[in-house]
C-alpha cells in the first residue's frame, strides 16, 4: 500500500481549505445569508442530511440552539421521497447538507421544504449538483476536490460553512474571530499524533466514541470513520446518553473514545473495566469549535490505524464517494 493514502493528503489539506472560507468574497455570503436569517427571524430549524453530512448538521443544531435558544430538529428525508409528506415550511429555516449534492431523497426533501415556504439553505462541495438547483441559498463549502471515499475536508468545511453563517447571525464576535484563526489551530494538530489513539483503533474490535454538546457530532462522525475504514463496529454516542442503555455493555472488550466535553464518562468506563482514552481540547480553544481541533487529531489516527491493520483507507468495501439513496 502506498505510504501516502489519498486520505492522508485530504486530511492534510484541511487547514488550507478551512482558510478558503475567510476569503472577503466568501464572507460577503456568510454576511448575506446572515442578514435573510435575521431579516426573517425563524422559530425553529430543521436539517436535512445524511451520512458525514448529518453528522455536521448535529454539530451545527447544538451551535444554533446554545447561541439562540432555537430549537432545531433533524428531517428524515424518505418522509418526503418515500411517504409523500408534503413539509409547511412556515416560520421554519431549513438547511440541507450534501458533500455530492446528488442524493435524490435529499433533493426531494430540500424541493418539499422550499415548495411548503421554508427557505433552505444548501451546504455542499459540488454547486452545479441537484440539490444546489433546488435550494434558495447555496454555499460551495469549497473544500476542493475529494477523491477518497472517506469524507474528511468537506466534512469540517461543511461545519465550518455553517459556523460562519451563524457566526454572522449571532454577531458572535468571539466566535468570529475564533473561526477566522481555527485554520492555523487546526494546522497545529497536524503535528500532533495520538498514538494511544492509534493503537487503540489498530487493535479494537468494537468501541464507544462519546461526546457532548456540539461535539457528539464530531462523536458520531469518528464513529463513522472507525466502520469505514478500519471495520471496527463502533457508535458515536451523547456522553449522557451513553448511560441509559448502551453502558450495559462497557467493559474491558468495549473501549471508549471520550473526547471533551464528555463529563464524567471516561471514569465511569474506566470504573467499569473499560480501556478509554481520551481527547481534550488545546489551550485555547473556543468552545464551539474545539471539536474540529479533536477531529483532526482522530482523523490522523483513523487513517494510521486502517493501514496498521492492512485496509485501504481511500477505498473501504463496499462502498462508493457519492451515496445516492432514494
């Protein structure tokens, strides 16, 4: 196998394509998707996602609610491409996340949402896909080109797209500025490896990933990675939920990735005889975007560990880089 995987290189491009996003005439978009935000001012959001992409919109439901107090729930497609809903929008923004764009069941939902009076706004890395044709803003999340199954760049870009966004829409000063100096925070854990996280995913037959807040998102995506490329069954999990079900079977065969914040859950495996191990936030890390800087470090891991144990991290069975569902 090749020493560096298409995978390795993506992730490596991720600084520079999250610094792509402060471009002038990019934040002018931000800003003016921003101004219809406010100018309509919505009760509740809803998400419309699948995959790597749904795992973003967590990210960015737990953002929205803690800066607005808005609730935000996610949309399953098929009630729209299967079951024929037809969605009232109403006082309801929408957001549509799609790396491909080309997902027919997205694309109906997204169409159902614009049609029922909800606005939807598209995050996707192909502007000229289906699902750009139907939405009423688009961002081009411009993570570049993609060619490993696994998604990484435009994954932290389709987050990071949204951020800006909300960013602009909460006058979040801090959390402005936060973004507009996270890609050189996120270049530093290029150099930074977890290797007991490597080892872990090297040799682990299943796990648990928890996190909390914005970061279950980030949980849920690692967990993604794990089956993908290192065929390890493992399930992202809310570091509270985690407690009313799953921790029957925590134990010395089920290790736990914790990553911050995840309150008290690496001593509660550790009590139960479980391996952890956990990832923390560097100083200096805003609270709404630590994750990505976790992320990162797990990404590096993942790619390491899936080659550790003989896979193709750029070309997992089974699977093809654009998923069209129905």
């Amino acid at each position: 196998m090749q020493l560096t995987t298409l995978m390795r290189a993506e992730i490596g491009e991720i600084p520079e394509a999250a610094a792509r996003l402060s471009a002038p005439d990019v934040q002018e978009e931000f800003r003016a998707i921003a101004a219809r935000w406010t100018e309509r001012n919505p009760a509740a959001f809803v998400t419309i996602a699948r995959g790597s992409s749904d795992h973003a919109a967590t990210y960015l439901k737990y953002v929205i609610e803690i800066l607005s107090g808005r609730p935000v729930a996610s949309v399953g497609p098929s009630v729209v491409s299967r079951f024929g809903a037809s969605p009232q929008g109403g006082a309801v923004q929408a957001i549509a996340i799609s790396q491909s764009g080309r997902s027919q069941d997205l694309g109906a939902a997204t169409k159902g949402f614009a049609s029922g009076g909800a606005p939807v706004l598209v995050l996707t890395n192909a502007p000229d896909s289906p699902l750009a044709q139907v939405g009423t803003d688009v961002l081009h999340v411009r993570a570049g080109p993609e060619k490993a199954v696994a998604a990484t760049k435009s994954y932290v870009n389709s987050v990071l797209a949204g951020l800006w966004v909300i960013g602009h829409w909460a006058r979040d000063a801090e959390l402005l500025k936060a973004l507009a100096g996270l890609p050189a925070r996120l270049q530093a854990q290029m150099s930074r490896p977890d290797a007991a996280l490597a080892d872990m995913l090297s040799t682990a037959g299943r796990a648990f990933v928890v996190g909390r807040g914005p970061v279950l998102g980030i949980a849920q995506e690692v967990a993604l990675k794990m089956l993908e490329v290192c065929g390890v069954h493992a399930s992202g999990y809310s570091s509270a939920e985690v407690w009313h079900g799953p921790a029957a079977v925590i134990g010395p065969d089920m290790p736990v990735i914790a990553l911050s914040p995840s309150d008290d859950a690496a001593e509660k495996a550790r009590a139960l005889g479980a391996t952890v191990v956990e990832i923390g936030p560097h100083d200096g890390s805003h609270p709404m975007l630590a994750g990505l800087e976790q992320l990162v470090v797990a990404y590096l891991a993942l790619e390491q560990a899936a080659r550790n144990r003989g896979r193709n991290p750029d070309a997992p069975p089974n699977l093809k880089k654009e998923t069209v569902t129905l």
